[in-house]
C-alpha cells in the first residue's frame, strides 16, 4: 500500500470543506512551485499538492516514465481522498497526467473530478510537432529550459544543481513524450484551459482541441506569457481559477 502522505502534501487540511483541488506539477516540479497560492485560492476549499517521486523530499526515489503506471499507483493513493467532491489542475505534465488519471478512475468505476483545470498541454490526441526533449544532449538540454523560461536562473547556472535535476527532468518528459493516446468517450466534467499567448511549444489551436474530452462545459483562455504564463500572469491566472473554483463550490451546495 503506498503511502499518501507521500505524494499528497495538504498545507491547511479541511477535512469538512465541500471541495478538495488536487494540483499536479510541471515536469520537475514539486510543491514548492505551488507555495505562493493558498493565498490566491478560496478559502474554504481544500487544496492537496501533488508531490511526484524524484524530487525535494522524495529526491531519492525512482521517478516515473510511464504515465499509465503513475495513474495507475496515484489511483491507489487517492482513492482515500475520493468521498468528497474534487477538482484537478495540472500544469503542463501535470495537465495530462490530471486527465489519464481522471480517465483510468473512470475505468476502475471509482468516482470522477467534479471539473478538470489544464495549462500549457496541447490537447492529447494531436501528436508531438517537436523532436523529444527527453534524448538531447545536456547541454541542448539545458538550452531548451532557458528558452521555456520555467527554470529559475540560479538553478540553470548552477551545474551542480543541474546535474542533481537531470536525471527527474529526462524522466518526467519521457514519460510526456512516450504517451500515446487511446481514444475513450469524453468525460462528463468540465474542463478548463488555459494558455500563454506566447507559449513557443503549446498553440491556441492545440489547446482548443481540448474541448473534445468533455459532454460537459468547456472553457478556454489565453493569457499573457510563454510556456510558464502562469508566472508571467500569476495574479490574472489565480484570480480567474478562484473563480472558477468558487463557481463550482457554490454548484455543489
């Protein structure tokens, strides 16, 4: 049985709040990319940060390059969490391993996201445009973190750190660029997007096709930004998904 306090770190557990929001990182993100926001974020939903194998206090451990074996291991450990009403958001990697792992809850007949959030992914059925990041060299990809702009400046100039985060970052876009899509029925939540109008890697158009997914409402915005918009327009961004959060808690009472 894997452990949950593990993988899901609750900065202000709520144990009553109607709504719990699980977000899921970028590749090589952790918790930490997330600190900042409770105080964006409603304060009456209960928000879970999703903490991956391979990075800060899980350094040690193996990270995974298989997303179907990570929904599948992460459906175990959630499934303690699934008697109340919940919400995904993802960033970028994390965007659709949200929406594998919402598909395979549906397989497995457990319960289903009350709404889905997704940033900077193009939808999962449009194949890849670019040559995978995952088998260039270190140094072409270090040169290609510089340019998605997501990686902080005192960690890409620092060699020691990058060797430390290499070996996490090669296995999360693996995991990224390995996934091949199987069409399933669209899913019954809504879903959101979101995108950064100056995003080099991720198009409006790829973030359109998302609407596909859903039987249910679909939302899609463009902000100012590139790949990690999110920061460019944190304010802008946060303000919109509390009051997306906020909408749905209010549909749920």
């Amino acid at each position: 049985m894997l452990k949950s306090d593990l993988w899901i770190v609750t900065p202000k557990p709520m144990p009553q709040a109607k709504l719990q929001l699980f977000c899921f990182p970028h590749a090589g993100g952790g918790v930490a990319f997330f600190s900042h926001w409770l105080s964006f974020l409603p304060a009456d939903i209960e928000v879970h940060f999703v903490l991956l194998p391979g990075r800060e206090n899980r350094f040690k451990e193996s990270p995974y390059t298989d997303i179907h074996l990570l929904t599948h291991d992460f459906s175990e450990v959630i499934s303690e969490y699934l008697n109340r009403p919940y919400a995904f958001y993802g960033h970028s990697m994390g965007g659709l391993v949200s929406f594998e792992l919402a598909r395979y809850l549906r397989r497995s007949r457990q319960s289903s996201p009350a709404h889905i959030f997704v940033s900077a992914h193009r939808a999962p059925q449009i194949p890849a445009r670019f040559p995978p990041l995952h088998k260039l060299s270190p140094s072409e990809f270090l040169e290609t973190l510089r340019l998605l702009e997501g990686t902080p400046t005192q960690i890409l100039g620092n060699p020691e750190m990058m060797e430390l985060m290499y070996p996490t970052l090669q296995s999360d876009l693996q995991l990224c660029e390995t996934y091949q899509y199987s069409p399933e029925p669209p899913l019954q939540c809504p879903i959101s997007v979101y995108g950064g109008l100056e995003d080099p890697r991720v198009s409006s158009q790829d973030l359109e096709e998302w609407g596909v997914h859903t039987y249910s409402a679909f939302q899609f915005n463009m902000l100012a930004g590139g790949h990690f918009f999110i920061q460019d327009s944190k304010e802008t961004f946060l303000q919109m998904l509390s009051q997306e959060l906020k909408q749905l808690h209010f549909s749920l009472k």
